[in-house]
C-alpha cells in the first residue's frame, strides 16, 4: 500500500492486487456460508403451506411476479452470494426432477444449517456432523418406504386429491378442485401408464388474460393463438383437412445483389401477370391436394389473402414452429416445406377448427379439436389480469408433476407435516443406537424435521410448539404416522381423513437433495475472493 498527492495536494491510497483480495478460512468461513444459506431459507419459509403467503418480486423493467413457488422466487431474486447460490440450484433441482416441493426443500435445507451450526459451537468436526445427517436421511428415507400407502390411479379421486393438497397454498385454491381434476385428465390422456411414462410435451398450457379462474378448461386438442388472415373467412371449419406449410405464400424474391427494372407498362403488366400465376398456382396446388385448410409458419400479402378468400380456403399465417409441431402431431399431419410435395397423404385432420373470440376485444384464439391423433391436449387459462394467469400456469405445472409422480411411483405419503414428524420420530430413536459423535448430528437431524411441521402452524397463524407437541405425542401414542397439523382448522389432525397427500417419491427427494447440499456448504472452510493465492 502507498499514498500519492494528486495535483491539488489531495491524498489518496493505492492498494496492490494482492492486498484487495479477500480470504475467510476455517470455522468462520463454514458460519458465514451458513448464515447466508439461512438467509435465504428464511425468507421462503413464510411461503410454506396452504396458509403461506405469496411474495412479490418486481424486475429492474419494472415486471411484477407474485407467487409462492419456491423456485420462481429464487431465480427471480438474483442472488449473488456463491453459497446461497446453492440453494437457489437446489430448488430447481427439486422442481426439474419432481415439480413439487421446491419450498420445503431449501426451508428443510435451513433447517438442517441452523442445526449443523449449533453443533459448530459445541465443538463437532463438520465431517462427523456430515456422517451423522447422512445416517439419518438413509433412516428417515427408509421410514417413509415403511409409512407409505399405495394408490390405485384407476381411480382418479386419489389422483384429484394429490393435486389439490398441492394446489392448497397456490392463488388458485378456490378453485383446486376444477384445476385439480384439470390437471389429472391432462396428464392422463398423454400418459402411457404401461410404460409408466408421461409426456409433457404433449400438453400445452395458454394463458388469456380476461375472464375468471373458473373459466380455464382443458382442450383435447391444440389452442394456437392466431386467428384466420381474413375477416371473412368462416370461423368454423368441420371436418378439417389442413395442409401444414413451411413455405412462405408469395412469389420468389429477387437476391439481395440483385434489382428488377420496370421501365414500361408492359413490363409492369407481364410481371403483375407472371406474379398472379405464381398465385394461382400456390393456390391451386393447395385445393387440389384435398386441404380445406391452410396452416402457414410465415406470411403472405393482402393480394394472397384475397386470393385464398375467393378460392374458399381459409387460412392461418405466422404459426410458430413449436405451435406448427403440436398441430402435426395432433393431427397426423406432415409438414410441407415445398407447395409442389403436397400431397392427399401429408394432410393433417381434425373433427373442427374453429376461431374463439374473447369479450368485447379483438381477442382471438384458434381451436383445434377431435384430431385424428388426439394425444395433444391444452389447458386454457383465464384470469383478471396477466400476473394471476402466470400464476395459474405454474400452480397448474406443479399438480400435473405431482400427477405424473403418480403415474410412475404410486405410492404416497401424508401431508401437513405428518411425513417429517414420523421421520423424526425413527430418527430420534436411531440416534439412541448410534455410537460416538455422529448421534449428536443424527438427533439434530430429527430437530430440523420438527422445523416443517412448526413452520407449517407458525404460517396458520397457531402456536408453533405447541401444535408439535401434540402431533407429536398423538404419533407416539397411537403409533398413527398420518397424524399432522391441522392448518386448515378443520377440527380433525388425520391427514387421511382431510385427504392431505404427497407423493413419497417427492418426499425421498426433498430428504436427499437437502442432505447432501447441506454436506457440501459444511464441507467448505475456505472462501478464496477475487482470483487465486499461489
């Protein structure tokens, strides 16, 4: 470091690059990684439940989210801290995998540091507090193999009631039910439930803004919004036989090192004649394959759209690719990138195509249904205004994962908490058979289950211990491990009988994921900032 005067004789520091670096090692290093990681733990925590509440999160544009999705909330924050980063890729983790739970694994993550931090200041090694949690996730995990019901997905009541307990805590729960049974008929018209499989490709979830929540709907078939490309072509086609273009509808145009002179009238008359044939063409091409219907990935002119109006061939342009896929595979039909390959066998069918308008607005969508190969489904999304239709979309994405969960694992544990106080119980009592150091971690494990359950109440607005306390000695007890807190003061604490369930596979993976995050952030003891010591 040196000090230098400027040419006022002002003084002002000049710092080498080695001395603006910064090193925190060893135990301060492992608290400071914790309480960031806490940090932001806590701020989901209040997000947890059917009683959590919603955040909002404004972006530097101005565009305002509110939600209670845990991992919505986190990629939104922008978090800058390298180990709260952790949690952040931890709940996208949970939701990539399962859907579900993205909340309560990072709040259980937090739990789990807050834990890990006391047995810090007692003096434990941070490897020997790692081996304890270890132990006991593989014995909470193996406690819910032992606790978990299976379901029959024939019946889809069960189904319904798995993605209302997740739809419970969403904006839309006043109407879980319908966007519960929603969701259950979308997953299981594309399910190949022998292969136990589910293709999320195959659904298709729109938003229009307008309208209420209750009036969003499931379509067996493809929604694109579009609208026909003239006024008056007719809003409903039946019986739709549609070719599916890639090609734009207008003449060839000239390269760009290239320029056409029209110096006479002549000539403007032979091009005008030679660019109508073009036309006629394109169009005759189009009526004599069988199409009553053309769906294009690109424009074409006023001239064009006239053309196609006269000739009675409704029509459909700038169609995005993505959209242009669903509808050939909905449809059957081939995508046709020359109008000389069209062909009676690349047509795509559909029992009708037909134009919805929305309110008193412009507002148009087209339906396509009864396709030929009817495994595209969409869900149509109504609501006051564009943030609870966003919303809708991510509450209506997480009950289809937890469908689809069921679909491939159908087996389930119990809600309200009641999972990680059995858990907890099993793992309390595993600490009593461990030896050495490790069962001061495997207990503390056990305390940052209790953690769930009392966040659960302290978000309903009761009394977060002494909720635990009873749940916990109702377990014991009577040995009952779908017993949890009653959030909703429904008068009973029987998961079972409130219909309160969650997938196990979810569940197992909340445990897991939590675990071995928590063992990596304990497991750093040296923060090196702004290059590397040699």
């Amino acid at each position: 470091m040196s000090m230098v005067f400027d040419e006022y004789g002002r003084p002002f520091i000049i710092l080498k690059e080695q001395q603006a670096k910064s090193r925190v090692k060893g135990l301060e290093a492992q608290k400071q990684n914790i309480m960031a990681a806490r940090s932001v733990s806590s701020i989901l925590r209040t997000s947890l439940g059917p009683k959590g509440m919603d955040k909002m999160l404004v972006s530097p544009d101005g565009d305002v989210t509110v939600t209670n999705d845990g991992a919505t909330i986190l990629e939104k924050m922008h978090v800058e801290h390298q180990v709260a980063r952790l949690l952040v890729e931890l709940a996208a983790s949970q939701d990539d995998e399962i859907g579900d739970g993205t909340t309560g694994v990072v709040v259980l993550a937090g739990a789990l540091l807050e834990q890990a931090e006391k047995l810090l200041d007692r003096g434990l090694h941070p490897v020997r507090i790692a081996e304890g949690f270890e132990i006991a996730c593989g014995v909470a995990t193996r406690r819910l193999e032992e606790m978990a019901d299976v379901v029959d997905i024939e019946h889809k009541e069960f189904l319904t009631d798995t993605a209302m307990t997740t739809l419970s805590s969403k904006i839309v729960n006043m109407h879980k039910r319908k966007m519960a049974e929603i969701a259950v008929d979308a997953v299981l018209s594309v399910a190949d439930v022998a292969r136990h499989d589910v293709n999320f490709d195959m659904i298709k979830v729109e938003g229009k803004p307008g309208g209420s929540l209750d009036q969003t709907e499931l379509i067996r078939g493809i929604v694109v919004d579009k609208d026909f490309s003239h006024p008056q072509m007719p809003k409903v086609v039946k019986d739709a036989r549609m070719c599916i273009l890639t090609c734009p509808f207008e003449p060839p145009k000239p390269k760009t090192k290239h320029k056409l002179d029209i110096q006479s009238k002549e000539a403007y008359d032979k091009l005008y004649e030679r660019e109508q044939n073009y036309f006629t063409e394109m169009v005759k091409q189009c009526k004599d394959c069988g199409a009553n219907l053309v769906i294009c990935q690109w424009g074409f002119d006023d001239e064009a759209n006239h053309l196609l109006l006269q000739h009675e061939l409704p029509a459909v342009r700038w169609v995005g690719g993505v959209e242009l896929e669903l509808i050939a595979i909905a449809t059957g039909g081939r995508i046709v990138p020359r109008f000389s390959e069209l062909d009676a066998s690349k047509l795509g069918r559909a029992g009708t195509v037909r134009e919805v308008t929305f309110g008193t607005t412009k507002e148009r969508m087209l339906v396509v249904e009864e396709c030929a190969r009817s495994s595209a489904v969409t869900i149509l999304v109504r609501g006051g205004n564009r943030v609870i239709v966003d919303e809708a979309k991510r509450s209506l994405h997480d009950a289809m994962c937890v469908v689809r969960n069921l679909v491939k694992d159908n087996r389930i544990v119990y809600g309200g908490g009641a999972a990680e106080v059995a858990c907890s119980i099993a793992v309390a009592r595993a600490a009593d058979d461990c030896v050495g150091t490790e069962q001061y971690a495997v207990r503390a494990f056990a305390d940052a289950l209790d953690d769930v359950p009392m966040a659960l109440a302290e978000n309903a607005g009761l009394s977060p211990i002494a909720e635990l306390s009873a749940v916990k000695a109702a377990q014991l007890s009577t040995g009952l491990p779908h017993l949890g807190v009653d959030c909703l003061q429904l008068g009973t604490s029987d998961m079972k009988h409130q219909h309160v369930f969650e997938t196990l596979i979810g569940k197992q993976q909340q445990l897991q994921l939590a675990t071995q995050v928590v063992k990596m952030i304990l497991k750093i003891d040296d923060v090196i900032m702004h290059g590397n010591y040699a």
